[in-house]
C-alpha cells in the first residue's frame, strides 16, 4: 500500500482551548535538554534538544587556516559549518550544503563574532562543525545556542554566551518560540539572538507581516524567554564540574 | 637522580584560594562595586565601567584588589623561557618545524642546537668537518626553551641549556594546559608525592605534556591514571590527600610494591 502525505498545513493553529496545536501556551517554550563536553576529539563540544530539534555542535581551535589565503593578517577567523543530515527533515535532504545551509552557516558566524576577542589570534581560525540530526523549527536559533555553549566549553575567552529563539505571529497572535508547522503555517517569523554583554540584540530576521507596536511587544517576550534558555545554558555549562564533586563527596559518605 | 622538574609561577594561584570556589562562566557578573575592585586575569569591563564580567569558565578567585578568573579549560600561550615538550613535525635544510600545542608551529633553527663539546676546549687539531649541531629527526620528542613568542609572529626555539635536549625513551602524555598548576601543587606537593609513591621520572611542562619515564610498566600505568584522575577534578578540595590514598589502594589492588 502507497503512503500518501499531503503537503497540507491545518487551517487552524489554535486548539479550541487557547492553547497551541502542541498543547503550549502562547509564551511557552518547548522543552530544552542541553549537555557539554560529548565528543572526544573536539576542543568543546555540546548538544541540545530542544523540542523535536536535535544538534550537535564543535569546536576546533585556534588552528591553522585551510585554505591559506582565507586567514587574515591581523584577526583571526570565525568559520561555521551547518550542516544537516539527509534524514532530519521528512523528504530527504540533498547532503550537499545549499543556497540555506550557507547562509545560515554565514548568519550564525557573524552573531558570535562581537563576543569572541579574535583580534587576539592573528592568521588561525576557529571552527564550529554544526550536525542537524533531527530539524523541526527554528534550528538557526537553536545551532547557534549550541555553538556559543560549545565555545564556552572550549575555553576560548567570550564576553558572554549568546541564545537566540524564534517569535512570531500565528493566526493573528503573537506568539513565542515557533515549532515547525507555525513556523511554516503562521503570518510572520523572527529569529533573534541576544548577546548578553550590554544587552545587545547580536541578530534579527523577519519573514512575514507585523505591525511596529507589534514588533516591540514581542522583542520584550523574546527577551524574556532568552532570559530561561540562558539559565539553561549557564547551569549545562557549569553541572559538568559541579556533578563531579557531588560525586566525590558522594563518594566520601559512603565510605565514613 | 636529576631534578627534573619545572615549578610553575601560577601554580599557588589554584591551592590558595581555597574558600572561594565560586565557578563562573563567560559573561556572568563578577562584583558590581567597580570602585573597590579592578578587573584582573580573565576578566573585563562592560562597556559603562558599571560591572566587572568573566571571560572564561573558571573559577572565581579574590586577590587583594583584583579579581581574577582561572580558566578551567583553554589554550597554552607560549611565554618567552617557558620549558616545554616539542615534537618535530617537519624538518628542511634550514629549519625544524615543531608541534608545541599552541595556535601555531614553532620554528627550532640550526644555530639553537649547537652543541656544548667540551672536548674540543683546548684542543688544537679537532676535525673540522665535525658537525657541530645536533640533528633531529621528524617524530623526535625535544625538551626545548621558547626564545620568543608574540602575538604575530611564530614562536622560535632553543635545545641549548641545562636538561635541554632530545628525550630517549619514556611516555609522553598530554593533559588541558590550565590544569599543569594543579598537577605540580602547592610548591610542588602534588608532584612530589606522585615520584615518591610511582618511583618514576615526571617532568611536567606548561603546555600540557607530561613526560614519564618509570623502572616498572606496572608503575608507569598507575601514574598515568593518575594524571588523568588529577584533571578531571582539578577543580576539587582536597585533591592531594584524595589522590595519595587512591594510589595506595590501588597499589594494594594491582599487587605492586
């Protein structure tokens, strides 16, 4: 028997309830799982799920330029590989990296650069390795909370972190942190990433339609919930040594 | 036997602050009362001067005025009269490529490996077609003097000095940089304590390898456990106490003594 899918988005994003077609409410977020320090080879390295979204990120560096003539004399380079896997979306996905997959390795590269101090490392490059195991809305946002996490993780000095989440308008609502079908389904999409040295927004696409007043209010939301995913991000990053003094003194007591 | 061993500066910084283990990561607020403190090791203004901000992940540390943040996990900055253990990666008629685990290869140049020939001193008739520098081969392990390292340009080396030279022999393994103060200890206790209980040669240096060479393979394995046991909870009270008893259990364990 043939399996036939419709390309059909629903008509309705809204439940009869309020609630979103997940079971959300309108500020709520998916739920968010990171972890640091998971791959061997990598100088840092860090996942997250976040909701049905699952991506790896590493980080190498500072290292030698390949290509030669890409290093520059008096900074070093931010180079970012997104990348996804041809089984992360419903139809397969041509593994050969695309028009999208270079424009966003460009976007989330030119959102880290103010936090890293690469004037310090002259004619070496960092790289950031991107893996998009399993894509469901707003891998951008989530690719570049990961990346920041992962070179948190390498060591390489940083004004801050950077979390980045998508908003959004559906069905006449403003809503935040947008899954896949809205993102497809819904009138407007804004990806946002916020740097956290001086509060500053590091980027913001638009896609869509949305009044001014509208903007603000959202920016606000959006604010507030970076504000979660970053005490994510800061606890991910700091369990990692504190479990292993739990343990020791777990350790301990059960000798005494 | 030779005392082979490199003291770091660093390495009270870690053992010192032993009340204040508060971990910070990059961008997390340090103090607020920026007319108190000036920001030190690891550690920036923001823009308005109204906050002092870490740049690492690392943990807090309090230093009369300044405020520090020692790096948990990073990368080894070559430091001119820094010793180190290199690896010659490549070699041509005027130069020695070498890996020393920094950002970039360092350079070891002929006229940094002449020979002392005390032979030679007063003697009139030596041959003169006798070389006069040491050669290396590419996978050579060196123990080496950084000459100079700067931010542009690579570092260059030197095997001319005391304990300086190619190694024969031994095991070379590689730990996180920031994590060698640690290791050594408080006026070198740490390493102390680990030649004693192993009875192996260490010789630790500051970008991150660690030669050992012991009279027993038994031994040597118990060391490098060890090491690697010291990195993964640098970041713990009570390490050299906790790392005596594990060796001696383990010594009881494996049957060696």
């Amino acid at each position: 028997m043939v399996l036939l899918i419709k390309d059909e988005y629903p008509e309705k994003l809204f439940q009869e309830n309020g609630k979103r077609l997940d079971g959300r409410d309108k500020k709520e977020l998916r739920p968010i799982k990171m972890e640091v320090d998971i791959l061997k080879n990598a100088d840092g390295s860090a996942y997250i799920e976040w909701g049905n979204n699952k991506i790896f990120a590493a980080v190498f560096g500072p290292r030698e330029v390949h290509p030669h003539h890409l290093s520059k004399p008096d900074k070093g380079i931010l180079r970012v590989f997104y990348r996804m896997a041809t089984y992360s979306v419903f139809d397969r996905k041509r593994p050969a990296p695309g028009r999208r997959e270079k424009e966003i390795s460009m976007i989330i590269a030119d959102c880290l650069e103010p936090v890293l101090f690469l004037e310090l490392y002259p004619g070496t490059a960092f790289e950031i390795f991107i893996e998009v195991i399993d894509a469901d809305g707003g891998t951008r946002c989530a690719s570049t909370t990961v990346a920041s996490l992962a070179l948190a993780d390498a060591g390489i000095p940083m004004k801050s972190l950077v979390t980045a989440l998508a908003v959004g308008k559906i069905d006449g609502e403003l809503v935040v942190d947008l899954s896949g079908i809205e993102d497809k389904a819904g009138e407007g999409d804004l990806p946002i990433a916020i740097t956290w040295f001086n509060d500053e927004i590091s980027l913001l696409q638009f896609d869509g339609e949305m009044d001014l007043s509208e903007l603000d209010t959202i920016l606000k939301d959006a604010k507030e919930a970076a504000k979660k995913i970053y005490e994510i991000q800061v606890n991910t990053l700091k369990n990692k040594y504190i479990s292993i003094q739990n343990n020791i003194e777990k350790e301990k007591g059960g000798e005494d | 036997m030779e005392e082979e061993e490199q003291v770091s500066q660093e390495n009270n910084e870690i053992e010192d602050e032993e009340a204040s283990r508060e971990l910070v990561v990059p961008g997390e607020v340090l103090t607020e009362e920026v007319q108190d403190f000036i920001p030190g090791r690891g550690t920036i203004f923001n823009k308005d001067k109204t906050k002092i901000i870490s740049l690492h992940i690392g943990l807090k540390n309090i230093n009369k005025n300044y405020i520090n943040v020692i790096p948990l996990r990073g990368i080894y900055t070559p430091q001119p009269g820094d010793k180190i253990i290199a690896i010659v990666v490549d070699k041509n008629p005027v130069k020695y490529k070498c890996d020393i685990n920094a950002k970039d290869f360092a350079q070891l140049k002929p006229r940094n490996t002449v020979k002392r020939m005390k032979s030679r001193i007063g003697k009139r008739n030596y041959d003169r077609e006798e070389l006069n520098t040491e050669k290396f081969d590419i996978g050579d392990i060196l123990i080496v003097k950084v000459l100079s390292a700067d931010r542009l340009n690579k570092p260059e080396l030197t095997t001319i000095g005391k304990y300086l030279g190619k190694k024969n022999g031994g095991i070379v393994i590689s730990i996180d940089p920031p994590k060698i103060p640690r290791l050594i200890g408080r006026n070198g206790s740490m390493i102390k304590m680990l030649k004693n209980l192993t009875k192996c040669n260490i010789f630790v240096t500051q970008n991150g390898r660690v030669w050992i060479k012991g009279d027993n393979i038994a031994y040597e394995r118990l060391l490098i456990e060890a090491i690697y046991k010291i990195e993964r909870e640098a970041h713990t009270t009570g390490l050299t106490d906790r790392m005596q008893l594990f060796i001696e259990n383990e010594k009881k364990n494996r049957g060696i003594e």
